[in-house]
C-alpha cells in the first residue's frame, strides 16, 4: 500500500504550506532593489534555464504519456533541484524593486 504522502488530506496540506512559504519569499523579495541590469540578466538566465530544464526532465524520462517511467532518479532530483532553484531566482528578481 502507498505511503503517507499518498493521502489526499497529506498532499493538500503540503500545497498549501509549499504556497504560503512561496509566498513569505516573494514579500522577503519586495524589500531589495535589484538594478535593471541584473533583473535583465536573471530573465535571460531563466530564459535559458528552461531549455535546460527541458533537457533535464526529458533525459532524465523515458516512454510518453501516462506511462512515463523514471529511468534516472538522481538525474531527476537534479533536474527538480535546479528548477526549484530557477523558480526562485525568477521570483526573486521579478519581486524586487528596480534600481532608476
């Protein structure tokens, strides 16, 4: 049988802490002021990033639809990482202040 993350009630409480701390950094961001340059940098960074990305995840799939089966588990936790890591540089940069 699945384990405790397989709960409904689990997941959803997970989703909702997962929303609040997201949201707890985009406030953390709003109080630094980034200037232009480097938020330009950071969009063509995640730019980048998300043809990476998509190299990661599919390198690391294997098979197409519903049935898509993990072929590389440590090639998938780096992809998740960096992802996760991008989405936050993104937040990031997107939330601060620009610098005149």
């Amino acid at each position: 049988m699945g384990g405790i993350l397989e709960n409904s009630i689990v997941q959803l409480v997970l989703v909702i802490i997962g929303v609040w701390a997201f949201w707890k950094f985009c406030t953390f961001a709003k109080r630094f002021s980034l200037p232009g340059k480097v938020k330009l940098a950071t969009y063509i960074i995640t730019g980048l990033g998300v043809f990476g990305m998509n190299w990661l995840f599919s390198s690391a799939k294997q098979g197409m639809g519903g049935h898509v089966v993990l072929t590389n588990p440590k090639l998938m936790a780096i992809a998740i990482i960096a992802s996760l890591f991008l989405v936050l540089l993104f937040s990031f940069a997107l939330m601060a202040e620009t610098k005149a």
